[in-house]
C-alpha cells in the first residue's frame, strides 16, 4: 500500500513524502535539513530511510534544503537537464549525487516507478509526477500557468492527486504584490487558480480519481478554506462526492487514506 504525505507546501518550501513501506522517496527539498528531518521524524521516518529525491524544477522553495542533505546524506537527487544547468554548481555537494535526465523519463527505486511529465511554468523545465506500486498511482502537479492536455491525461490515470491551487484572482489583483508579479502568476508560466484548479479537480473525478490534496496555496492571495470552497463546489454541484482535503504550509497532511 502507498503513503503519502505533504510535509510542506507552498512559497515557502515545498516537500511531499512517498513511501512503499520499504522504499521512501521525496519529490523536491525546498526547506532546511532539519525541517525536512523534523517531519520525517515525527512519521517515524528520517532522512537516512530515503532512497532519493525527485525535483520538479530549480526554483528555491523546491530546492533550498539540497545542498545541506546532498553533503550530510548523499541521496542521488533527479533532475532535468535543464534545470540542472540552472541549479547545480560543479563544485557542490549537490554535485556529486545530482542525475540529470531528460524532460520525461522513468526511474524504478525498490517496487516504485516514477514517471515524470511536462508542466509549463517559468522555470527552466518544471514537471511533475506519477508515483506507481502495482495498480496503485499517486499524481503530484503543482506550479503549472495552465492545464495541458497531458497533465489531465496523466493524473486522471492516478486514485490520488496532489494538486495546485495557488490563488483566488481578486484577490491577487486586489492584494499588495507589484504588478509585474501579478502578471507573473497570472501567465502561463505562472500559478493555477482556484478556479482551474476546480475546473480540473470535476475532470479528473470524472475520470475516477477518489482524493485530490489542494497544494501550494499562497499566504497573500488565499485562504485554505476559499482553495477548499471553490474546488468542494464545482465538485458538488456536478454530482461528485470525492475526499478533498488541502496541504498545509507548515504541517503535515495525509494525502492517502
């Protein structure tokens, strides 16, 4: 049976958890070492039980606990190539355990297959992925400017999906960022709204999909209860009864039951 948890989510670091029972994998390192360690260890966990982190793209809040851990613990650490060319320095630690890979490719740890695919955002390659023991998935998607074709192909495969819901619009267009970061997370290179993130969520209950965990909210242009709000009802009103829960910033959520 898979577990998974979202250890930490959002602008200020992102972690999500996946484990097998014997295999343990992260998917991105956007705090420190020892809050990374601190949420494992409250699992039962540690860093020592991981078999290997998988990015999904270079920017900090994804990446900022690498440098610590690769020096302290030697995980390898999956990448893009082209994040990698932007991230790691020849000389770091992250170095030394960092595999670049194409943009989509499959690596197996223990029973697990991780499968990666394209998300269009303003880094140098984002992606997500599909995590698989037997007939079970688990789908992670977050910091994407819109919905493509193939990331609703690939998580209506999933029974669970780690989902973005970054931002209510008015209230972004209302609050206190500058405007060309409005612009910013508004782009196609940028975050998906809670109304997307709805729009999607009835699609991909539609297409089986049992619990969707609603991640990478923003502090400043959301709130936990609109992000849940606005995707329970579209749900709803379209005749759907799924588990929906949402990630916390700084605590841990479970995201399979």
């Amino acid at each position: 049976m898979l577990e998974a948890y979202t250890l930490y989510s959002g602008s200020g670091g992102n972690c999500i958890f996946v484990s097998d029972g014997e295999t343990s994998i992260l998917i991105d390192a956007g705090k420190s070492q020892r809050a990374i360690q601190t949420a494992l260890c409250s699992l039962g966990r540690g860093l020592e039980s991981v078999s290997a982190i998988f990015l999904t793209h270079e920017h900090s809040d994804h990446t900022s606990g690498l440098e610590v851990i690769s020096k302290c613990h030697r995980i390898p650490v999956y990448i893009t190539a082209p994040s990698y060319a932007n991230l790691v320095k020849a000389d770091s630690c992250l170095s030394r355990v960092a595999q670049p890979q194409d943009v989509v490719y499959q690596v197996e740890c223990g029973e697990l297959k991780i499968r990666s695919f394209p998300i269009p955002h303003d880094s140098a390659q984002n992606v997500g992925y599909i995590i698989t023991k037997g007939e079970e998935s688990v789908g992670i998607a977050t910091d994407m400017g819109y919905v493509t074709e193939r990331i609703a192909s690939e998580l209506s495969l999933c029974k669970w999906v780690v989902l973005e819901s970054n931002h209510d619009v008015e209230m972004l267009k209302k609050g206190p960022y500058p405007y060309y970061l409005k612009q910013r997370i508004l782009s196609k290179g940028g975050h998906l709204s809670n109304e997307l993130c709805a729009k999607l969520c009835v699609h991909l209950a539609e297409c089986g999909v049992e619990q969707i965990t609603l991640a990478h909210l923003s502090r400043e242009n959301n709130t936990p209860d609109l992000a849940y709000n606005t995707s329970k009802k579209a749900l709803e009103e379209t005749g759907h009864n799924i588990i929906l829960r949402v990630a916390g910033a700084d605590t841990i959520v479970k995201v399979i039951d």
